[in-house]
C-alpha cells in the first residue's frame, strides 16, 4: 500500500528548476563550441611563431648580359631558411648562391641565381621562386635590364 501512494504522490520537476537545467546546458554546449573554435582559428591563422622561415623580398634586379638574377632576401619567420633551389619561369635552375648560406631570422642575405637557362632577355618580365629545405617558398617577378 505505502509504494501505490509513494508512485501517486510523485511529482515532476517545477518548471523553474527545468529551465534552469536547460540554461546549464546551453551555457555548457556554448562553452565547447567556444574552445573548439578558438582552437580552430588559432590553427587556420597560422599563429606557431618559430616553427617556419618565411621570406620576404627586399629588391630584386636581373641582368640580361650576364644571365643573372640577384635578389635580396629577408627572413621574418621563426628559424633560418636555407635557399637551395629557383625556378625561372617554370625552369628548374641549376646553379644558386646565397651569401651567407643561411638566413638567420631577421636576416637579410643576397641570393645570385644564374638563369643561363633558360637565359635572360632584356625588357622581359620573369617569373622567380626561390625555395628553401625547409619548404619556404618566395615568388616574386623581376624585369631583365643590361
């Protein structure tokens, strides 16, 4: 008899403390969103200073007599950045100097790159990328004058 009365005495919870529930959740739900986004952001903006060379071009200058394109390269990334591949409009150039080897960061160097092939033409516009070991990548278009 006394279990009949405790099933029929039983009541739900006031509505009050369900809204209340129901905010907790949300506020929790809100609050995992948040991070996972942030984390997100944080990953797609690239924000890991120090972990990858990044270069920047300072001037550029080619020279048709001599087939030589001199660059001078900064580095505003995190690590050295060793220049040791060019291409000159899509042609993989053999032969690239950089003085000194390795840019440190915050370090300017100035990187020769000899194009006698496919050669220079004067008055003509050339497509350059200079890579490094790591992966660092720097396009930048020159124009060739004597």
């Amino acid at each position: 008899m006394k279990i009949k009365r405790l099933f029929r005495s039983k009541r739900a919870f006031s509505a009050v403390i369900a809204s209340l529930i129901l905010m907790l959740l949300a506020v929790a739900a809100g609050v995992v969103v948040y991070a996972y986004v942030m984390g997100w952001i944080g990953g797609a903006t690239g924000q890991q200073a120090g972990k990858y060379g990044e270069l920047s071009l300072d001037t550029a200058t080619a020279n048709s007599t001599s087939d030589v394109i001199t660059a001078y390269v900064r580095n505003i990334g995190g690590t050295s950045a060793t220049p040791n591949q060019a291409y000159v409009n899509d042609y993989n150039v053999t032969s690239i100097t950089s003085s000194p080897v390795t840019i440190d960061p915050n370090a300017v160097a100035t990187v020769t790159i000899n194009a006698t092939t496919p050669g220079l033409t004067k008055n003509i516009t050339y497509e350059v990328k200079i890579i490094c070991s790591d992966g660092t990548t720097l396009p930048f278009s020159v124009k060739a004058k004597d």
